[in-house]
C-alpha cells in the first residue's frame, strides 16, 4: 500500500494509509559509527553515506543513538521517521564529551561542554574559521 500524507503533511503511521506494520522501523537508516568531528550527513544513502554538509543533530533514541543530518534529509526525517529531539548542528556536537541539551529545557537545544580556557582559545579559532558556534553563542 503507497504512503499518503495526512492533510497535516505528516504521515499517521497506521497500516490503511501508510503500510507501515508493527515491528517496521521507525528511525532512518544510519551509516556506521562516524569520528569525532565528521560532520557530514550520516544518512545512508545507496552503497554510501550522504555526506553533504549536516546541518542538524539528531537524537534518534532515548538510549542516544544520534547522527547528523543535512537540510534535504532532516526535510525526509520529518516526513518519514520518529526521532526523539534535535537541534540545530554546532562546534559542539561532534566533539568527545558534548552533552545534550534538550530542546524542551532550552529552545532550541544545543549541544554543550565544559571547557578551559585553552580549549574555549581553540573553539574561537574555529568559529573564526567558518566552523563556530551559531550567532548569539558563546562557548
């Protein structure tokens, strides 16, 4: 049976109108573990991963399974698959010891780390470089 979109745009998920079945996935399928810092889109795309500049980070699970996305594929997410939050993508969320923010805490969610004075040095840099934090915040 062919998916149809609800009037809301969103699919319901129920069998009549979707053909989804219980026990179908419900995340979208993600490539494998990538490296601290890789910021291209980690969706799985025919024999390889997307890669296209992410724009958005995804929490797919309660547990932490997450990934970064691009704009055409976080466009696809909302459509097609069940993800527990996201935000924006910043400096931070690629890097070991990122914590979540929670978009319902603190709209519209980040990823956040503590860090030293060295460290806040190097995150300026590469804001400096095109690669920083978002307007309006600061590590």
């Amino acid at each position: 049976m062919p998916n149809v979109p609800t009037d809301s745009g969103r699919r319901c998920g129920c069998r009549r109108c979707c053909g989804f079945r219980r026990g179908d996935a419900v995340t979208a399928p993600l490539g494998p573990h990538r490296p601290c810092g890789d910021v291209g889109c980690a969706r799985q795309a025919g024999d390889g991963l997307c890669g296209a500049a992410s724009t958005w980070h995804v929490m797919w699970t309660p547990d932490r399974d997450n990934s970064v996305q691009c704009d055409a594929h976080m466009a696809e997410t909302l459509w097609l698959w069940a993800f527990y939050d996201r935000h924006p993508l910043d400096v931070f969320c690629t890097m070991p010891g990122g914590c979540w923010v929670w978009s319902w805490d603190e709209p519209p969610g980040c990823c956040a780390m503590e860090i030293d004075e060295e460290t806040a040095a190097l995150v300026h840099v590469a804001a400096a470089s095109g690669r920083g934090t978002p307007a309006g915040r600061t590590p």
